[in-house]
C-alpha cells in the first residue's frame, strides 16, 4: 500500500497487551494505524516505538464517551476493556460501560463510516463449562451476580449488540472469542496464572495457586492469537470463532513447568479457590481450522521461553510493581 490508497485502521485498547501487538501487525502489514486508548490499564511504553512512524495516530481517548475519527476509515478492532480480574473486580463499573457503551460506539462509527468491525469477546462468555472442550454453539453457564459477572456480561452483551448491528443496519461485524494468551508485554501484576507464576519465581516467592490445582487452562502465544485475529477479520465468517490453543494443562503442573523453567526452589502453595473460577478451559478450534486455515504454531515451551526471558529482561522495580489504584 502506499500513498492515499493505504487502508486504514482504527484499534480501540492499542496501549494494552493485545492491542500493542495488534498495532505491530497491521503497520508491517502497510495499514495506516489509529491507536486509541484511554490509559486506565494500558501503558504507552507499548507503543512509544510507533510514534516516529507517520502511518501511526494515537488518540488519548475513552471510547465510553462518542469519537470522532476524519476521514475515511476501513477497518475497527475494538479490544478497549479491562481483561484481567485484578482489574475488573477493582473497576467493575467501568468494565460493564466499555462492553456496553464502548462497544455501541464503536459500532455506531462502524456503521457511519462503513467499516468492517471486529470486536473482541473472550471464553469467559463460556462461564464455567459443563461442555468441554467449549465450541461456539454452547452458551455458557454463567452467574450474572457474581464477581466475574462485570465482565463475563459484558462481553456477552457485547457479542449481542454486535449481532444487532449487523443483522439490523447491515454492519460488517465479525467476533472472536480469546482464549487465554500470553507473551511479552504482558502485565506481571495482572492477577492472571502465567504472570502471576513468572512474578513470584522472579522474586523468589512461593508459586500460589488457587484450589487443588486441578483446574485446567488453555495457553496461546500471543502472535498465534495475533495471526488468528487478522485472518478473522479478513474473512467472511459473521459468527464467533474461538481463537485458543487446545493445548490443555492443569495449574499445579503449569505451575511446576514455571519452577523448572526458571530453575528455582520455589514451592507451590494452595489457597481457596475464588468464587465462579472455571474448572476447565479448552478451546475447540475446528472452526478456525476449517474457516480460517489456523491453528496456532507456537508451543507452551518455547512461548513461555520467550515469555520469561522478557520479564526476566524487565527492570527489577517492576517485578515488585503493585498493580494500579483504579479511581472509582
């Protein structure tokens, strides 16, 4: 692409982790990229190496309130919203708002500036499953009321407004449902296991996990679940995808993969499980295979190689860095 017919694009939440890597993907791949972000989990450092680029924007913007993008605008990806419960459960409020408003947003500039849309939902559509692995036609088992319900409803609404949209107005809508990723950029103290694990080896704690550790989780190396989004939204597919990598483990043995990674002494230490945590999370990925040609390439040994080789590589304040004081 060059002069006036490079596409452009606009990605809600480029500060953070997946939005950071989606900015990289879609400048190598000759986009003009709009980055917005309101900053309240994200941090810039993610992006600071764009700003020389004159394909690159940032808009310091909450998408909650109504934005204003001149010109011409081709594609959204709309990933704006807390995904870790250190944050959510610490700013439930807002994370209901940008699911709900943040999203009819974005979709109302979809629709007037006759974008495609992809928006971001997550497997905690799925609440804790009694389908395993979790294909795209199970609904969920979900408690609306409990502490997890800020963002497994929001996101829920999300996929349902999204669909509006699309059946109502004729928005090109697509949605993937994210399963759990990770690599660098990602946040240490974000409450999630595999920081979590990395952080306590960095420091010398013990490894705490929650419950007796039989819980299962599903990891995607982030530039697999990058690759998944592109194709995603290149496609014609309107329904949800699953993006994930089946790849199953337990959190004890996760966490004994994290100790012999880092070559510690560390322990695992059990504490109670909290309320609504899912007992099993496993994409079924056959509609990304069949729909998408994809299936993610990197395997947990080598993804959590990199991974911790980058947090290693972190300057050791943030290793003890406590995570964010949200204003209410």
């Amino acid at each position: 692409m060059s002069g006036q017919t490079k596409k452009r694009v606009l990605i809600t939440g480029a500060a953070g982790f997946l939005g950071s890597h989606l900015c990289d993907r879609f400048m190598a791949e000759g986009f003009h990229v709009i980055g917005m972000d309101n900053l309240i989990t994200g941090d810039l450092r993610n992006i600071e190496h764009l700003f020389p680029n004159p394909d690159f924007e940032f808009y310091h913007h909450d998408v909650t309130k109504f934005i204003h993008i001149p010109g011409e605008l081709d594609y959204i990806l709309h990933f704006a919203s807390p995904a870790s419960p250190i944050d959510y459960l610490k700013i439930p409020i807002q994370t209901l708002k940008v699911g709900a408003m943040g999203t009819h947003n974005c979709l109302g500039l979809a629709k007037a500036k006759k974008a495609r849309i992809l928006v971001a939902s997550t497997s905690e559509v799925y609440g804790d499953p009694l389908v395993h692995p979790q294909t795209e036609d199970y609904w969920g088992n979900v408690n609306p009321v409990g502490p997890r319900g800020v963002y497994d409803e929001a996101k829920r609404y999300l996929e349902s407004i999204t669909m509006a949209y699309h059946t109502y107005h004729g928005v090109e809508t697509r949605i993937i449902r994210i399963f759990n990723t990770y690599g660098p950029r990602m946040r240490l103290n974000d409450g999630r296991a595999l920081p979590a694990f990395i952080g306590q080896a960095l420091r010398g704690e013990d490894l705490t996990v929650f419950g007796d550790g039989s819980q299962t989780r599903s990891f995607c190396f982030v530039s697999d679940l990058i690759d998944g989004i592109y194709r995603l939204l290149m496609s014609d597919h309107v329904y949800p995808v699953n993006i994930g990598n089946p790849d199953e483990i337990s959190l004890k043995d996760f966490a004994e993969e994290v100790i012999k990674l880092t070559n510690s002494d560390q322990k695992i230490v059990y504490k109670p499980l909290p309320a609504d945590d899912p007992k099993q999370r496993k994409p079924d990925i056959t509609k990304a295979r069949q729909i998408l040609g994809w299936e993610p390439k990197v395997g947990r040994a080598e993804g959590l190689k990199i991974t911790y080789d980058y947090f290693k590589n972190l300057p050791e304040t943030e290793w003890y860095k406590q995570p964010k004081d949200f204003v209410k």
